[in-house]
C-alpha cells in the first residue's frame, strides 16, 4: 500500500474533477469501533457527571422566543424552563432594538447575539476538538436577524392589509 499524498496536484494538470467520497465501515470495523465507543462512554459518564459537580458546569444558554402580534413583538428570554424576562415592544421599538449588521437585539438593558453556540464558537481554535462538550440546542430555523427582520416586515404589511381590507368591508357592506 502506498501513502496517500495530499500534495499531488497532478490530476488537475487535466482539469479532472475530485470527489472525496465516505466509505462506511466495514462489519468488523463497524463493531470494533462500537466496542471501543462503548468503552470509553461507560468510563466517561462517571468523571462527566463527577467534573459537571466539581468544576460547577456552567448554565445553559439563554434563548430568546419572539412572537409577532399585531401590536408588536412579545417575548421571552429563557433559561431552560425558567423565564428570565418577558414583554412586548411595540414595532417601532422593536426596530430601534435590532442590530441586524451584528445579528444582536438590546432588550431589558441586555445585549444579546443571537447565534448557536457550537465547539467553534466557545472555544478557542487551538482547543476545538470534535469530542468538546457544548450546549445541546435545537435551532430549527434561520437565526439571522435581517431575515427574520424581513419575515417581520412582511407579516406587518399582511396586517395593515387586513385592517385595510376590514375597513373597507365596514364601509361597503
């Protein structure tokens, strides 16, 4: 067997294209690596929960949920179950709140960036490894600002329609 050589760039001297393609395990692979997997996790779970206790894991992350009403936003800022704050702005202060350019709002004195925290962004580069431990968050939809700042506005013109549409419904029965 040779070794692979990263380096050779020969192959694109004739403009071929490269696909670097996953080979899934073999059988006996397969169950060597769930063995070691299961191994180590037995042995893991212990000093996980042992360090959580004594090294005083930090809380989980805040989320912010925003509801659109037609006065404005309401919301919530969460700790797990626990809510931490809870309002609504009216649209014009919602729109004085968001810094779409830095994807943060400034609600109840607090700045808040709005982005998933994954093993990049806790830990510095040369510390990232794939078995770091980070939050477990359920992002499900888009976290941009200026997107969902869009949506906003959009669902504000479908209103203001509605009322439109109301009105003339009263005054044309």
């Amino acid at each position: 067997m040779g070794i692979y050589d990263n380096a050779d760039s020969s192959y694109k001297a004739a403009g071929a294209e490269t696909y670097y393609l996953p080979v899934l395990y073999t059988e006996d692979e397969r169950s060597s690596y769930a063995a070691w997997g299961i191994k180590k996790e037995k042995l893991l779970m212990p000093l996980d929960w042992l360090f959580d206790k004594i090294m005083h894991r930090p809380e989980q992350p805040k989320i912010l949920q925003v509801t659109l009403k037609e006065t404005g936003v309401s919301y919530l800022i969460l700790r797990g179950t626990t809510v931490l704050a809870q309002g609504l702005l009216p649209w014009e202060a919602w729109e004085d709140a968001l810094a779409v350019e830095t994807n943060e709002i400034l609600l109840e004195g607090q700045r808040l960036r709005i982005g998933g925290n994954t093993i990049t962004s806790i830990y510095p580069p040369e510390k990232q490894k794939p078995w770091m431990d980070h939050p477990a968050e359920q992002i499900t939809g888009t976290i941009s600002l200026a997107h969902i700042r869009k949506n906003m506005q959009g669902y504000r013109a479908a209103l203001e329609e509605q009322i439109r549409e109301a009105e003339w419904r009263r005054q044309n029965p």
